[in-house]
DNA sequence: ACCAACAAGTTTCATTTGTAACTAAATCGA
DNA sequence: TCGATTTAGTTACAAATGAAACTTGTTGGT
C-alpha cells in the first residue's frame, strides 16, 4: 500500500477543502450530461433529432418565423451549429426557408405543417420528461434551481470578460 | 416587424406551454455550458491542463493512489478520456505510474510531488471560481441547488433504462 | 491444468464540435 | 457614389469525443 513520503494517506486535505463530488461546476456538468444524454437519445431514438434539431423546432413552434440569427441569439447555439441543423431540417421537410426581402444575405425560416405536426407530437412528451426528472421537488424548490441555473450562466459569462 | 402570413405571430401557444427558455433540461445545459467554458478557459490558460486532466489531479490530491477504472468510477468520465488524460498526466511528469502488483493490467497513479504542488496551487483557485459563481446565493439556496443537480442526475440515469 | 468468459487499458475510426477563413450583402462615412 | 467596415451565413479544417475492436491479463468452471 505505501506512501512514500507522508505517515497517512498520501493526500492531505485539499487546501481549503475541496471535495470533487460537492464542488458546484462538476457537478452541474455532471447532471447536464446525464439529462442532455437521456434527451438526446430519447429524441434521436423516436423523432430521428438531435438537440440542436430539436431547438430549433422549439423555437419556431414557440415563436413562429425566425432568422438564423435570431436563432442563434434565441437558443444560445453557435451560427455554425444553427446552420447545420436548419440545413438538416428543410433537407428534411420539416422547415422552410424563403427569401428575405429586406435583407438579402440572411433568409426567413418557419416550420413546415409537418414541422408543426411534429412540434405539437414532440412538445408534450418534452414536458412529461422534464415532470419525471422533477419529482420529488416542490415547486419552490424548482423555483430555487431555475433562478440558480439563470444566475450561474450571467455570472460564468460576466466573469469570462475580467 | 412584418409576419407576411397571419395576423399574429404565426405560431401558436405550445399545446400545453412549452417555453424553451423555462424548459429545464435546456437551462441546464446552457448554464454549464457557461460555467465549463469558464472553467476550461480558466485552467487551460493558467496552467495548461483539460478538465478531464484537472478532474484527474483533484481526485488524486484528494484520495491518493488510484487505478484508471477507479478513477472512471470516481469521475464518471470514460475510460477512453481518462486513458488520455492520464498518459498526458505522466507525459508532463505530474502523475507517476506504478506497476500494480495485484493486477498487472492496471497501473497505481499518484501525484507527483510537482503534481501536488500544482494541485495545492489550483485547489483554492477553483474555489475562488465557486464562490463568484454563487454570490448572491445563500447557503440554504446552495443545498437545494446541490441536492437538484444530485437527484436530476439520479433521474436522468434512472429513465435511462425504462 | 485448461479453456471460456470477463476485466483493465489502449488504439482505431467515425462523428461531433468549434474556430477561422471565406462569400455575399448591407451599412456607414466622406 | 464609392470604398471601408460590419454582418448573415457557409465552408474548411483541426481538435475532442466516444463506440467498437483489440491486447493483455485474470478468474471461474470443469
């Protein structure tokens, strides 16, 4: 068993105690890995989606006609990532892209009826994972945790320009 | 402005309210996102390491010798990161490599001496980066959120196999 | 003892992801 | 009205990621 140097365990305490399982950013990594995986393979499983996909038809369906852009700033997505997925889902049928006419280098995308069937079929099922995650927890609790997820992105993106 | 089709906004109300920005599993992954950008930048320009390496020293610091299956099971990262993370751990000479008498598959990786100076140096600083994340929050805020992030990830794993 | 099943780690390969460079169009200033 | 700068979106490229195959070693049944 051994340790070289010390009389105990070879580790000391970390300095002002620090435990990997309560330390908050691996933490909140590590329970956004697992939901995001549980979603992301339930929607590639049933609606052939990925994430990005998904939002995208989130958002339209929430808001109705958007630009890529607006998406982007909408669903905090890279451009990149949003024009992947926009060229999947009209390759796909389920979104449409017109001309914009007041600003010829960006187009006006909407989903389609079929978008919007599958909006309306996906959206329920959506809520009834987010129920199931959430039980066991009262709705101030809940309250509790949106208002930290809320902060914790304002404060991460304030302190990335110190 | 505009909206060519309808009178209003052209999308309807989500079938039972689905709005992405309340929907958790989205403000989830986008509030780690933030924090693990923050994070990552932080500890790659500081002191060169990836978060699955940082992962790696902190356990280490925190409980000494450790083989890489149990380090998978401590960090519940992939064999595959961990396997790299360490072979760059060794390369850089922070983490030593010893055969395992018991087993000869498997290695004994401890940190070394410079490994734990470098641990003791980037301890605090991850809680520094904690404490700014959760300003504004109280203690009783914080067991809550803990607690949520714990069961969430329980959940996710849970409907994993339905 | 032996062979089948299994476990620790590594390597290979295909996919995902994001950064940087690029194209095309709009805007702003002289 | 022209050129410089900025913006919408795409493409190209490089790095990260993870599943599957592989290697080496262990274990358990007969």
């Amino acid at each position: 068993m051994a340790d070289s140097e010390g009389g105990r365990p070879s580790a000391a305490a970390a300095p002002s105690d620090l435990k990997l399982d309560d330390y908050l950013p691996y933490r909140l990594s590590v329970a956004a890995n697992a939901v995001s995986g549980l979603i992301a393979r339930a929607y590639q499983a049933r609606f052939d989606l990925t994430i990005p996909q998904w939002r995208l038809i989130a958002v339209l369906g929430e808001d109705g006609l958007s630009t890529q852009q607006a998406l982007c700033a909408r669903t905090l997505m890279d451009k990149v990532t949003v024009s992947r997925a926009s060229a999947a889902l009209v390759e796909r049928g389920l979104v449409l892209r017109t001309p914009n006419a007041s600003d010829r280098r960006s187009h006006r995308l909407a989903l389609t009826p079929e978008g919007a069937a599958l909006y309306r079929q996906i959206a329920p099922s959506a809520l009834a994972y987010e129920a199931k995650l959430l039980t066991q927890f009262s709705p101030l609790e809940q309250q509790v945790a949106m208002k930290l997820l809320r902060r914790l992105q304002l404060a991460a993106i304030d302190l990335s320009g110190d």
